[in-house]
C-alpha cells in the first residue's frame, strides 16, 4: 500500500509531466540537468529524423552545481557524441542556469530557428510549457521529455525525496512567477494544490521560491 506522500507526489508528477509532444522541427534543444536519460531521448529524436540539429542548453542548476565541475552542456555532449550524434549537429549554449535562460539563450543562439522541440525531464513540461510563450513568443515549439514512471523511473542522482522536492517547487513556481513575468498563467486545479500543501507540510519545502523559504 503506497503512502499518502507518495500518492499525493504521484499526482504532481501525471499533471507536470503531460502532455508531450514532438514533431518534425530545426533543431532539438535540450533543457540539461542532472537525468542523462533527457540526452538519450533528444538524441533517439535525432537519429529518428525529428531535426538535423541538437542544441544542448545548460551551465548549472539547483542539483548539477554539486555534480559536475563543467557546464552541464560539455556533459550532455561527451553523452550525445557517446550516442552516435556528428560533432558537427551539435550546438552548445553554456550560460542558462534555468528554463528562462535555456529558452532565452537558445534563442539568442539560433534566432533563424522557426520550430523547436525541447526536451526537458518529464516533471519539467509544464513548466517549460509555460516559460515559452514568455521568452520565445514567436517560436513553434513542442515540448518532449523520456517516458518515465514515478517513482520506479527517478533519477538516482536525488533520489524520490528529491524530486518530490522539485515537483514542489515547481508548482510554486507555476503560483508565483506569473506575477513576476517569468512564465504565462495556467489554472491548477483544487486537487493538485491539496496534494502540494500536503507535501508541503510534511516538509518538503527545499525547492520553494526564495522568498516563500525566508517567510
């Protein structure tokens, strides 16, 4: 029998995590982390003929800063080149340290690009759902992500408390960074916020805002 915190998690990782798309598009562009797992599948989209182009976008965030003493895109590279993927299809964006600058960046990159399928984890569609219609307004773009299951699938690198973590934080990132201009408005429903206060007060609060960690 699974626990309540593990059901309420559950129900944060279905809504986050759908629904995903890829199409024919110019390039790949990768939202790179800590899941390798993201690199292998933009790189199966590639070989499936989905774009001739792979943008790796990533310096460090929350996780990779006490990983890896490179940027994460010199990482997700040594990966896309391990996959068979020419040294010459592949673009590095070397500074974003969130969704916001990975879009803004690889825009800044490759402004010719008309339609771009990005690949983040799958706990992270929504979130850059919502930050391209901010940064990137006039760009087609599906997003896409490795189709893994919660919490068998998680990356071993933080473990089920650690991405609940970050499940928690990014709902709180879908509240408040409207406001802030970061990411467009979306309506969650009553049941998703239940589960988030409930993750919340069981003390899964790492991954907040900054501001609401200092309240």
């Amino acid at each position: 029998m699974r626990s309540p915190t593990i059901i309420a998690a559950q129900q944060l990782w279905d809504y986050l995590s759908a629904p995903r798309a890829h199409a024919p598009s110019d390039a790949v562009a990768v939202c790179c982390s800590y899941d390798l797992r993201v690199c292998d599948h933009a790189c199966d989209l590639v070989h499936r003929g989905v774009a001739p182009l792979l943008i790796l976008s990533g310096n460090a965030g929350n996780w990779t800063r006490h990983l890896w003493n490179v940027p994460e895109a010199h990482v997700f590279r040594e990966r896309a080149l391990a996959n068979g993927i020419p040294r010459e299809a592949i673009m590095l964006e070397e500074a974003a340290t969130n969704f916001g600058e990975n879009i803004a960046f690889v825009r800044r990159l490759a402004p010719q690009l008309q339609r771009v399928t990005f690949v983040t984890k799958p706990n992270s569609i929504l979130r850059v759902q919502l930050t391209l219609p901010v940064q990137w307004p006039d760009v087609t773009a599906l997003v896409d992500a490795p189709s893994l299951r919660f919490p068998d699938d998680v990356s071993q690198v933080v473990g089920v408390l650690g991405v609940i973590d970050e499940m928690v934080g990014d709902v709180d990132r879908i509240l408040q960074y409207p406001a802030l201009g970061y990411q467009a408005p979306h309506q969650l429903p009553r049941e998703l916020l239940e589960s988030w206060r409930l993750l919340k007060e069981a003390g899964f609060t790492r991954h907040l805002c900054p501001e609401v960690e200092s309240a």
